[in-house]
C-alpha cells in the first residue's frame, strides 16, 4: 500500500527543504524506496537530494506532441500511434521509465515545464495511467507541488494521505497558504488529511502570524527554525540530506513526521 505526501506553498517558502527532510526521515526509518516527485516547473528537488536530472517529464510530454503534429496521419497518431506503429501509452511508459533518476534509498521523477499550445488531454490521461501505476511501486510517494498545485490536481484516480502546506514567517506567506488551502476542496482528489507548517522561523512566533494561523482551518504542526547551515549547504553546493541528524530543521521535520505518520 502507498502512502502519498504531498508538499505546497508559494515560492521561496522553503517547500522543497521540507520535502528533503521528510524524504531523509523515511530513508532514516528504513522506509525505502520512496519516489520523490519533483512537480514544481523549477525543478530543483534533485539538487537538495543530490542527484543528476536528465530529463522531466514535460520534455517527453513536448517531444511526443511534436512526433504526433509531424505525422502525416494526425489525428490518428493523436488518438493512439505514433510513427513506428507505437502506442502514444507505450511511448511515454518507456520514456518515463527512462527518465526516472534512480538511488539506493529514492528514485526521482521530474515534472518539468507547464503546457504549451495543443491539445494535452489524451496525453495527460496516458501520463496519469502510468504515474499512477509507477507509484504503486513504492511505500511512499513525496510529491514537491507549486502553489497551484497543477500536477497534483492531475492525478484524479489516486488519493492524496497528507498534504502539508509550507509557509514562512510573513503575512504574505500566510496569505497564500490560506489560498493553499481554499484551493485543496477544489481539487478532483480526496486529499485525506491536511496540515499547516511554519518555516524559516527566526526565534518566536509573532503574535499577529499565531492568531492567522489559527484561522486556516488546518491543523498546526509547528514551526521549523531558521537553519544556518541549511543556507550553508546551498552555498557549497551540497545535498541537504547529507545535514546532520541533530540539525534543527530535520529534528522539527522528524517531530512532525512522528507525530503524523506515526512510525
């Protein structure tokens, strides 16, 4: 059985650290493998993981699009073939498998670029089917969103266990989580349990950010401190999950995963 995590907020929250240190909790718990979704259009998961990223998926997603407008048949290449007499669902089956970046602990997937001109539903619908079925093979499944959620919003045949909403310390980033969380009953999932996280928290909550928390309608784990070295890493160019198992920021991440997943 699958457990999907699912991660969002805006820009610059600090999403994709949290997202590195619940991905270096499970590799703690002897959880692996997990498959880390990387479905923000940055794409820069595998930098704090530590791993090469070849290709997204929006770039096999692009490429087949242009194989189907380059047919000469195309409508029916659009409807299931492509040149060579592959199915459109075989082509972007191999193709992704191809494209997921493989570790000991985790394997890695990348979204990439947001749609372009053309029709992308029975593309989308052939992605779907083959995510899905990809994610099945793994425990857990920790899906790094933007603040839309876009990606997430695509994946109407699976549920979602916990999605948790990052935010910083500021009445902006408070703003956009309550967006966040408007957002998430609008979504064609059953998202089955939500939570609110404060991050890059420099000493106290101030009291004016407690009292918009409390007015979120999601529960509160806690805050995450402002981490030094977390910075540090970035700067030297190394992977989070390499951070020291008393650092701060994973000892918060680890409390909340505790309390939540309960392993």
């Amino acid at each position: 059985m699958t457990t999907t995590i699912a991660l969002a907020g805006k820009g610059g929250t600090g999403k994709t650290t949290v997202s590195a240190m619940i991905i270096k909790y499970l590799i703690n718990k002897g959880k692996g493998p997990i498959l880390a979704i990387d479905a923000d259009p940055s794409a820069n998961l595998n930098m704090v993981l530590g791993v090469d990223l070849e290709c997204t998926i929006g770039g096999i997603r692009e490429d087949l699009l242009k194989q189907v407008q380059g047919s000469q048949n195309v409508t029916g290449a659009a409807r299931g073939s492509i040149a060579g007499g592959m199915s459109k669902h075989d082509y972007l089956d191999y193709e992704i498998h191809s494209s997921l970046t493989e570790s000991d602990k985790f394997d890695l997937i990348a979204m990439g670029r947001s749609e372009g001109p053309g029709c992308y539903c029975a593309v989308n619908h052939n992605l779907r089917e083959i995510l899905d079925s990809l994610s099945h093979n793994y425990p857990y499944v920790v899906m790094d969103n933007e603040a839309g959620m876009e990606h997430l919003s695509r994946r109407t045949t699976e549920d979602v266990d916990h999605l948790f909403i990052i935010s910083g310390p500021t009445q902006r980033g408070l703003a956009a989580a309550a967006g966040i969380v408007d957002l998430k009953d609008e979504l064609a999932i059953r998202i089955k349990n939500s939570y609110f996280i404060l991050n890059r928290v420099p000493g106290e909550i101030h009291p004016a950010l407690q009292e918009g928390i409390e007015q979120l309608g999601v529960p509160f784990l806690g805050p995450v401190p402002a981490d030094n070295n977390v910075m540090e890493y970035d700067f030297n160019g190394r992977p989070l999950l390499e951070l020291e198992d008393d650092s701060p920021i994973y000892q918060a991440v680890a409390a909340m995963m505790d309390e939540v997943l309960g392993l």
